[in-house]
C-alpha cells in the first residue's frame, strides 16, 4: 500500500471519529449517525474487509484493523450503560437550581398614602424595587400547543406534576445533585405535522402518542384536542424523559421508560401528587411468560424497542413502581441512580448495580418481583 493511500485513510478515518462525536452530542440514534454507519459499512465492503478468494485487497492489514475498530465503536456507542455495552457523553444543557430569574416587584405610595405593589414599573413614581426571586428552582417550562387550545388548568397541571416527578429525583440523586431542567413541550394536533417532527429526529415508524429529543432538549406530544386527560399523561411521560436526561444522559430503557411510564399515570391536585397503578400493564404482564430480570435487564436497546416493546414497557413500569413502593426498593433505586450519575460518561453496569444495591441480589429481587405480580396490593403512591 502506497504511503499517500496510507495517510489518506488515515485522514478518513480521523475526520469519521470527529464527526461522529459531534453527531453524538445529540444522542446516538440520529440519521447523522447512521449515515456514517452506513458509510463505514460500504467502506469495509469495497476495501476488502469481506471479500472472496481471488479478490483484489485494497487495505492492508494495519489499515484493515482501523476500520474495524471504527466499525466497533459505531456499534458501541448505540447503546448506553448496559454491562457490554459503552455509555455516551450526551447530555442536555442545565443550569444550577440556584440560578434563577429576577421576579421584579414594584412598590410605592401613592398621594393617599395607599401602599401599591406591581410587577410593572408605575409612570410618575420612583417605586422601591423588590427582588421576589426563588432561592432555588428545580426547572423552568414552556408548553407550545399547535394546532388546538388547552385547557385553562393544562399548563398548571404540568407545573405541579413536573414539580412531584422533581420531588423524587430529589429523594433519588439528593439536592447538591439536582439541575434545573429547561422544560419545552410541543403538542401538535396535527398527524402529518407530528410524523414530520419525528421524522426529522428519527428513522423509527412505529406508532408513538410522543417522543423525547435530546438533540433538540424538546418533548412532542401527538395530541387529541377531545382527549385532555390522555394528552397529559402523554406530556409527563416525556417531560419524565427530559428530566431523566437533563441528570443522567441516556440511561438503560428500563430505567428511563420505567420512570416514565411510572409518572404517566400521575395525578395533581393542590399540589400533591398520586401515581396510580398502571391497569393494562398489570394485564397483560400476567397474560404473558415473562423472562428473567437478568435477561431482561441484559436486553440492549434495538432489542428493546422490537417485537416485545409492548411487554418491555410494560415490565419497566412494574419494576419501578414495584422498587418505589417502599423499603428496600427505594433504596436499591436510589443507590443505582446515583451511580449512573457518578459514572456518567464511563463504562458501567446498571444491572450490576442493581443487583449490589438491592438486599439478597438480582435473584431476590425477581423473587419480590414477581409475588408482588401476582399479588392484588398494587397500592396508590403519594409524591
């Protein structure tokens, strides 16, 4: 192989690595991504790396060898915190929970006497400025409703559950740990203007009432302008997903779907917060064979998201509501999450973490698990 060729191919496969680091700042399942896996693939196709007896081989074996381990870590970077597989360094920008926004009140007296206080500056009056700020704020939202009106309590519905889902993460990673989340929600009425949002985000097809973007920090929500109740539980859903995100990047599916399947059966009221068991999960896992924990903890996330998806959801609810119920799950959850946040961005097992944290390991844990499936105490949870 000529030198010139050499360092050619060594150049191609320097500006790959970069590019696709980039990409990865958006999350791992980005047509960007893809593109050069698939770039990769024909690389290795016409250079030789799979050709016959007789056939002309273009790349030496050093050359060979470099474009293999590119191959590798494509593959490796799809997937995030699973014991064979490697964690990406993709997470949403946050701020400190003490950075927080001035909220200006004005306050004069006017010719009577009378005491007034505004958050608008009053003409003809040098008012005294009060700074009303919060100490600490856990996130700031906005909804975008396109396509339909939402209810007059929508947007006070989502401030409050977004506040109790933010009330367990403060009992999961602890206070000093917390970032204050920028909450976006899009909720499109529009089917064809749904499909179009996701399509610009994935290649996936199946059908969705909502997704997360990390690449964009926004959720969407397919919404039903006749169904307010359903488009909220959509919007915890992937608001759970953001916020998981903003403090962890890409988690295990089990652990970011449980917690968001988990939180979408959550209702507020005066700012208390009930997470009610999910009914239809409760039926069809006690209509199907289910596999081991470890098996299903094992499971990466093309796998995940297959033919099973239904069942694999609806397992991630029931282990996070079964380990949120009380002790010791509660403290086995808290002590895995806290070592996702530790080792974000390193090579980590969340399955071997689990199985540390929770008394008795991985087996006792299946064991509680599933006596409490097939129990009738599936209890209301109050956050």
């Amino acid at each position: 192989m000529s030198g010139s060729r050499f360092w050619l191919l060594l150049c191609t496969f320097f500006l790959v690595g970069v590019l696709l680091a980039l990409a990865l700042k958006g999350g791992t399942d980005v047509s960007f991504v893809k593109f050069w896996e698939a770039l990769v693939e024909q690389l290795a196709s016409v250079n030789g790396l799979d050709q016959k007896p007789g056939e002309h081989k273009v790349l030496s074996s050093e050359a060979g060898g470099a474009l293999r381990a590119v191959q590798s870590q494509l593959q490796r970077s799809r997937f995030d915190h699973t014991v064979n597989d490697r964690q990406v360094c993709a997470r949403p920008s946050t701020r400190r929970r003490e950075d927080t926004d001035p909220n200006l009140v004005y306050r004069w007296k006017d010719a009577n006497g009378l005491t007034h206080m505004s958050d608008e500056r009053p003409e003809g009056v040098i008012a005294t400025v009060l700074d009303m700020r919060l100490s600490a704020q856990d996130f700031s939202y906005r909804l975008m409703p396109d396509g339909l009106q939402l209810p007059v309590d929508f947007a006070g519905k989502v401030a409050a559950g977004s506040k109790r889902m933010y009330d367990v993460w403060h009992f999961l990673l602890g206070g000093n740990k917390l970032k204050q989340a920028r909450i976006d929600v899009l909720l499109v009425a529009d089917d064809a203007r749904f499909a179009a949002y996701r399509a610009s985000t994935s290649s996936d097809t199946f059908p969705i009432a909502g997704f997360y973007s990390m690449r964009s920090n926004q959720a969407f929500v397919k919404a039903d302008p006749a169904q307010p109740a359903r488009n909220l539980r959509v919007t915890y859903h992937e608001v759970s997903h953001l916020i998981t995100a903003s403090h962890l990047g890409p988690t295990p599916p089990w652990l970011t779907e449980g917690l968001a399947e988990y939180f979408e059966t959550m209702q507020v009221r005066d700012q208390t917060g009930a997470v009610y068991p999910n009914e239809a999960h409760i039926r069809l896992l006690r209509s199907q064979v289910l596999p081991s924990l470890h098996a299903y903890l094992s499971i990466d996330r093309r796998e995940w998201y297959g033919e099973h998806r239904e069942r694999n959801y609806a397992i991630a609810w029931s282990l996070i509501h079964f380990l949120l119920q009380g002790s010791p799950g509660m403290y086995a959850l808290q002590s895995t999450v806290r070592q996702v946040e530790t080792h974000f961005c390193r090579p980590f097992s969340v399955l071997q973490a689990l199985e540390k944290a929770y008394p008795g390991g991985l087996s006792r844990l299946e064991a509680d698990w599933r006596r409490w499936l097939t129990s009738q105490h599936f209890v209301t949870q109050q956050t």
